[in-house]
C-alpha cells in the first residue's frame, strides 16, 4: 500500500513541479533568443539548428498556455459546484 498523501503536501509538490516545468520552458525561450541572435549577427551559420531550437521553445510555450487553461477550466467548474 502507498502512503496517503495529505492535501498540503500535495499542493507542495503539485507547486514545486509547475515552477520547475514553467522554468524549462523559460529556458527554452531564452536559448532560442540567443541562437537567434547569434544567427542575425552571424555568429553562427546553423539555420536547421536555431528553427529547430525555436519550434521547441513555441512547443513548449503553446503546452503551457493549454496546461494553463485546463487547469483554470478544472477550478472554475469546481467552483460553479454546489454543495
């Protein structure tokens, strides 16, 4: 048998894994920037390797934005929840 876990402890670990995953995608954003930037100012010459580097960061941010969204949906029918 697992151990229960209680409401608070949940709502930390739930916390600590969307900072962490909100962070990687922060990240990704970032190093697409500066490939970028390294590709304008010629820096670099790898074209296939900055659109790639930046479809993985739009990837990401577009999977945020849904997470985001169901999430809110989920709180918000709860909330219209009668008791």
């Amino acid at each position: 048998m697992q151990p229960r876990v209680t409401p608070a402890e949940a709502q930390s670990q739930f916390k600590t894994l969307l900072k962490e995953k909100i962070n990687e995608v922060n990240q990704a954003q970032l190093k697409s920037g500066e490939m970028t930037e390294k590709l304008a100012r010629g820096e670099t010459d790898n074209l296939h390797e900055v659109m790639i580097t930046g479809q993985k960061a739009s990837i990401a941010l577009q999977a945020t934005v849904e997470v985001r969204n169901k999430v809110i949906e989920a709180y918000q029918e709860v909330m219209r929840m009668q008791v």
